[in-house]
C-alpha cells in the first residue's frame, strides 16, 4: 500500500493522511521515501511539529538518505510550523543544495517575516484603538 497513492496529504486531508499512516504503521508496514514526504506535507500543514520531528528521527534511526525530497519536504514543515532554526540545520545537512532546497528554506524565511509583520500590525492597531 502505497500511502500517497491515496492522496490525502495533497487533498487538504491532512489529519486523515496522519490516521491512515497509523493505521499503516499497526499493520506493520514500514514508510518508504515517498510516504514520508507526504506525512511531513500533513505535518506542515497541521502545525504538528512533533510528528515531523519524529519523521527526522526515523529517517535518522533507520539510516535513511537525507535526500532533496526528504529534506526540502521537513524544511517546509518546519517553516510552515514556524521553526526556522530547525529548518535551518536541515538545510545546512543537505549534502546538495539543489533549487528545490533553496526554495524550501526561502518560502520559510517569507512566510515567517508575513506572520510578524501580520502580527505587527494587529498589535499596532489595537494599541491605537
């Protein structure tokens, strides 16, 4: 079974695609490449940096390649969560930095500069309200 082949993960079901991944994971199958970088998609896209720093740990336990889709793949979660510091130590583990990565690690330095500046402007109206 194939778990983004059910395509949860790209469909804004991302609580399902974690569901199903436990389900997955109690059946005694083991995640490939693929499969984790949909689950990480599902954790960015939750809020749920446990879970993807979890996916770092087996990636790491389990010898696995830190390969572009694995490590673009966690550096969106984490930016996506708000961690730039871990999305940073990802990208300074890369072996290659290839656009993919670059990418990744800029659209979480801008997500994160809108969200201040969001911020911002909201506690700037409400003092002069």
């Amino acid at each position: 079974m194939e778990f983004d082949d059910l395509g949860y993960s790209q469909m804004g079901f991302a609580s399902n695609a974690v569901e199903l991944f436990g389900k997955m994971r109690d059946e005694g199958f083991e995640p490939d490449e693929m499969t984790l970088v949909s689950l990480l998609r599902a954790c960015g896209d939750l809020g749920n940096v446990s879970l993807g720093r979890w996916v770092e740990g087996f990636v790491g336990d389990h010898n696995m390649e830190l390969s572009a889709y694995i490590g673009s793949a966690l550096i969106d979660m984490y930016g996506k969560c708000g961690d730039l510091l871990s999305a940073r130590n990802v990208f300074d583990r890369m072996a290659t930095k290839d656009m993919v990565i670059w990418n990744a690690m800029i659209t979480g330095q801008v997500l994160l500069s809108i969200l201040m500046w969001y911020y911002l402007y909201v506690a700037k109206n409400l003092i002069h309200s």
